[in-house]
C-alpha cells in the first residue's frame, strides 16, 4: 500500500530556527514534508526486497533513521569509518543488494573517493549514494561544508548525480535511483523539507537527466539546480513586480546533464543566461551548462551564480547565504545589475 505523506502549511512569515547541525531548509509560504528521503525508501523497499541501508553513524541526520526503525533486519550502522561503509555497499551490491548508503557530502566526496571509484564506479555497482548537508546548507565551516562535491563526482566514470530541489524531487528521485542500473550520488535535503516545485507547476515530475522549465519568461532563462532552483522561482515572482520576466530551468540530473532542452532555452529569443548552484563556480553546473552551450555554437550573455572558489567562513546559515550570494535577495540584485 502506497504511503501517504503529511504536509504542513508554513504561515507567512514564519522563520525556521537556524541550527547549523540540523539546517533544514524549510522556506516561508511552501507546505513542507517531513523526511520525505526516509519515507520514500521505506516505501521503494516495501516492493523491492533487495533494497538495504547503509550509514556511516549519521542515521538521524540523513532520515535513514526513519528505514531503520521500519526495517532493523535491513539496516546496517557502519560507525564513523565512509571508506568501510562504501567497501560494504559494494559488497552488498555484488551480492545482488540494493544497497543505500548515507553520510555527509564532505565524507564522501573528499574521506571515501577513492573506495567510491574504484570499489563502486569502475566496477559500475548499484550503490546509491545518499549525501546530507550538499553545498552551503551548514554553518559548521569548510570541515562540513560540500562545496566542490559536484566537481568531485562529475569527473568519474559511470557515476550519475543527482541536486533535489525539493520534496517533490526527492520523492521522485528515490524510486528513480532504484530503476538506474549503476551507481548513483544524491545530493540531500533533510528533515522538514519544503514542496516547491509543483507549488509553481502542478504536473511536475521528477525524471532521471531530464530538465524541466518550471517558469516561463522573456527577459532572462536561469538555468538552475538543487536548492538554487527554490531561490530562483523565488526570485522570479519578486523580479516580476519590477517588470523583469525570469524564466526557471531546473536541471535535477547534473549527470548526465540534458543539454538537448538546455541548448533549446538558451537559444531563445535573446534572453540573459543565468546558471545559479549551491556549489563553487568552479567544475559545477555553471561550467558543465556554459560548456555544452559553446560546443553546440551556442553563445548568449551569460552569467553564473554560485559559492566562490574559496574555503567559507563558519556561521549562520541566513548570514552566510547574504554573504556568499545565494540567497533570494542577492539573487534578485545580481540579475538586476547584469540587465
């Protein structure tokens, strides 16, 4: 029986707590979804025995906590060690498993790569790599902060990436990965987490490497990914009272990426590009866009909004969105000042 999921209306105005461990996400105005990666697992493994869980002593904090209570028989808890936990989910793969491992993105992208490639990609396993706290969703410092995974991972053979938005997409992205026949690396929002897309498109559906226009627009095409995506739609309905028309791409798959339907927008009509990641300038979506669009004699003004290519200060997460320009505000002034 398909699990139903509970959402909660965010009253106007309503600020999440800012807590630097937990940094959920959720956004004024969006019914938010509780643990829908958790949830959506529970529900994939309902159907698929194969399916079993992985964390490296981070159950609570990447909701496989909410697998674990539903199927202790299916749960393995690693301890603090990502090179034995990625070791075990090849393994487990090997043995026909469908294993899910969860961590952080720092502890997987920079303490466990090389057991990722050569354990995981080179042999093309179907282990799912499910990663909390992606690009500048902490305010624990460099130490925590995943700002050059995208980079890390574009670059290996077999490995398909995946940057959710939202609920919905993690909702969708979940039995999706599950279907993909090879490795797979997701980005993760946790906890209560905001429904955004299908707020702004009522028929959204998540699909493996395709990307959706959410918004139309004249006046500027933001191609967009992950939590940019809820910025950008954001500040696309506040540039609209200024006149400004900003149409929204979301690109849920970074690998592969769907430059087809990129290439397409971006062809028409003139408009400004914008790519906008939660993720350095360097080796991320911005380059991956600015790239495919040059190699199809694609060249239209082109801007990017992303993390600076440097280690970022520790604090609070409001703080450090102004700060480092992705939040809704500086989203806003930047694409004022490129007009």
């Amino acid at each position: 029986m398909a699990r139903k999921y509970e959402a909660r209306k965010v009253p106007e105005g309503e600020r999440q707590a800012t807590s630097a461990m937990i940094a959920s996400l959720a956004a004024e105005g969006y019914d938010t979804v509780a643990a829908p990666f958790g949830n959506a697992l529970v529900e994939a493994a309902q159907k698929d025995e194969r399916i079993v869980g992985l964390t490296a002593d981070l159950g609570k904090y990447t909701d496989l906590h909410v697998f674990a209570q539903a199927m202790p028989d299916r749960f393995y808890q690693m301890g603090m060690a990502e090179q034995v936990l990625m070791s075990a989910a090849a393994g487990l793969a090997r043995e026909g498993f469908l294993p899910f491992a969860t961590t952080y993105a720092v502890f997987a992208s920079r303490r466990a790569y090389d057991f990722i490639a050569m354990a995981i990609a080179e042999e093309n396993l179907p282990v799912k790599i499910v990663c909390a706290l992606p690009g500048l969703t902490t305010g624990y410092g460099p130490s925590h902060q995943a700002t050059e995974d995208l980079a890390i991972f574009r670059g290996l053979p077999n490995m398909t990436i995946i940057d959710p938005c939202d609920a919905d997409d993690i909702l969708g992205m979940v039995p999706a990965m599950c279907a993909h026949d090879g490795p797979v690396y997701a980005r993760l929002l946790r906890g209560k987490v905001p429904s955004v897309l299908k707020k702004h498109k009522p028929d959204y559906k998540f699909q493996l490497g395709k990307a959706q226009v959410i918004r139309d627009g004249r006046d500027v095409l933001v191609i967009s990914t992950g939590l940019m995506t809820m910025r950008a739609l954001d500040a696309a309905v506040k540039l609209a009272e200024d006149n400004i028309d900003v149409a929204v791409l979301h690109c849920p798959t970074i690998k592969p990426l769907d430059l087809a339907t990129i290439a397409a927008e971006a062809a028409k009509g003139g408009r400004l590009v914008v790519t906008a990641e939660n993720h350095t300038v360097v080796g991320g979506l911005g380059e991956a866009v600015a790239a495919g669009l040059l190699s199809r004699g694609i060249a239209p003004r082109f801007r990017m909004i992303g993390l600076p290519d440097q280690f970022l200060e520790a604090g609070a997460l409001p703080t450090l969105h102004e700060m480092y320009g992705i939040s809704v505000g500086k989203v806003i002034d930047q694409i004022k000042g490129w007009l």
